[in-house]
C-alpha cells in the first residue's frame, strides 16, 4: 500500500464494551501506509476495566492519546467513541487535526436512551452479567476475523448503563458546529444509527468543516469489522485529505448546497 505523504498520526477510539484491539485491521493498514497510528482503551474498557466510565474520562484518554502522538493527530471513533471523537474535537480544536466519526449519525439523548438504559440494566444484573448474550450476538453478527479482534481484549460487559448516562448529556451537533476541521462520517448501510446523519453533516458544515458522508454497503453498525477493507480505504482517505490542509475555497463550498451530497463506497470486505 502507498504511503499517505505528510501523514498526520491517527488515533482511534473503540465503541461501547470492546477496547482497542477492535482496530488491529486499520493499524495494520496504516502501518502498511507508514502512517504513524494508536489505539487506545478509554475508562472501563479493555486494560482499563473497573475504571468508572465519564465523558469526562474518556475525552481526557483522547487527550493523553494525542498528547502521545506528538500533539497534533486525525482522531477516529467508532459508536461511543465517535461521540467522544466528536467531543474531543470540540474542546481541543488545536489538537485535533479532523475526524472521523463511524456508526454515531443518531443525536444520543434520543428518547429511546430511557428504554436502553432499563435494558442495559437489566442485562447487567443477569448472573453472568450478559456474557453468554454478548457472545452470542458477537458470532451471529460479526465475520470470524472481526469477532477475534472484539474479543482479544475483552468484553466491559458492566458499562453499558454508565455510557448511556453519561452521553446523555453529549451535544455533538452543538459539538461539530464548534470548529472547523475536517469531519468524514462513515456509516454502514445497514446501520440503526445512522438516522441523523444529515444533521449531522450539516453540523460540520455550519461550523465551517470541510465534511462527508460516506454509507459502506453491506456493513452494519461496526462497520469497520464487517467491512474491514473498505473502511480502511476511507481512512486513509481521510488522513490524505487532512494532510492536504485547509482548502482555500472551503467556507464557499461547505456552506452551499451545491456539492451537497455523499459519497457511498463502492463496497468490498
């Protein structure tokens, strides 16, 4: 694979009770495009299980990650960590060079959360906590690959109610008005969480973002482990596109309606 020139770091933010080895396939690629690239665990996730989990927290491990990468880097989140992503963003805009936010198009205080977190409750008070339901939609939904990076750093099966609440609270519409630099949405076809992925796009644009919506056929909601080629491409479109810089005639395009439209992969594993 052709290395990306002047490649900005990329760090990546793992979704809801997985850690960061859910990214071995986009670290790989990324390696293979000399693009230098950290995944991390946010709180009360993968080596860090038993941490309480915070936005706060979490926005502060995204910190730390950059920090580690020298500073300045594109971050990418997927699902909990797209709503972090997108909050990092906003509240360390110097830092954060772009985003990526996969599978997080939904605003999260939607009033299906009340459901969820009975729900999530529920199931975290089962006598083996979820496991055997977590695993048994693990090997019903994922391919064999993806389902072993979900699982070699194991499962935060004792979250889910604290995520809930805590992104209650989250404004990424508000959050991605806030600054300016570029935003690449990237959803699964197939996935429920991407209802609002217009407004949010439109977000990006409001805050003066050069953005896009990319929609992978055939995925789900993890889509970068359904479709792990195809998500990797558009990263590392996206680390091109942030290492051109600042196009000069972004605030009259973005703004506009004229070139107002998204681009779907054209599939692939």
């Amino acid at each position: 694979m052709r290395s990306v020139r002047d490649a900005p770091p990329v760090l990546l933010v793992h979704g809801s009770r997985t850690s960061r080895t859910m990214w071995r396939a986009q670290l790989a690629a990324l390696d293979r495009a000399r693009v230098p690239a950290l995944a991390v665990d946010l709180p009360g996730h993968g080596t860090r299980r038993g941490e309480p989990f915070t936005l706060d927290g979490a926005v502060e491990a995204v910190a730390q990650g950059v920090d580690d990468l020298g500073g300045r880097a594109l971050v990418v989140g997927l699902s909990l960590g797209g709503y972090v992503a997108i909050e990092a963003r906003a509240r360390y805009p110097d830092h954060v060079l772009g985003l990526v936010a996969a599978s997080c198009s939904t605003v999260p205080s939607t009033r299906l959360r009340a459901a969820w977190l009975v729900a999530a409750e529920r199931i975290e008070r089962l006598p083996d906590g979820g496991a055997a339901l977590n695993q048994a939609l693990v090997d019903r939904a994922m391919p064999a690959e993806g389902a072993a990076d979900l699982a070699a750093g194991g499962f935060a099966l004792d979250v889910m109610s604290a995520i809930l609440r805590e992104l209650g609270t989250a404004d990424p519409l508000g959050a991605l008005e806030s600054t300016d630099s570029p935003v690449w949405l990237v959803n699964g076809r197939w996935d429920h969480f991407r209802t609002g992925e217009r407004s949010f796009l439109a977000a990006a644009r409001r805050g003066g973002a050069r953005a896009r919506l990319v929609v992978i056929p055939g995925a789900r909601h993890l889509v970068s482990l359904d479709r792990p080629v195809a998500f990797s491409r558009h990263l590392l479109e996206a680390v091109a596109d942030v290492a051109r810089g600042p196009a000069r005639d972004a605030p009259a395009r973005l703004a506009g309606a004229a070139d107002d439209r998204s681009l779907t992969a054209s599939g692939g594993r």
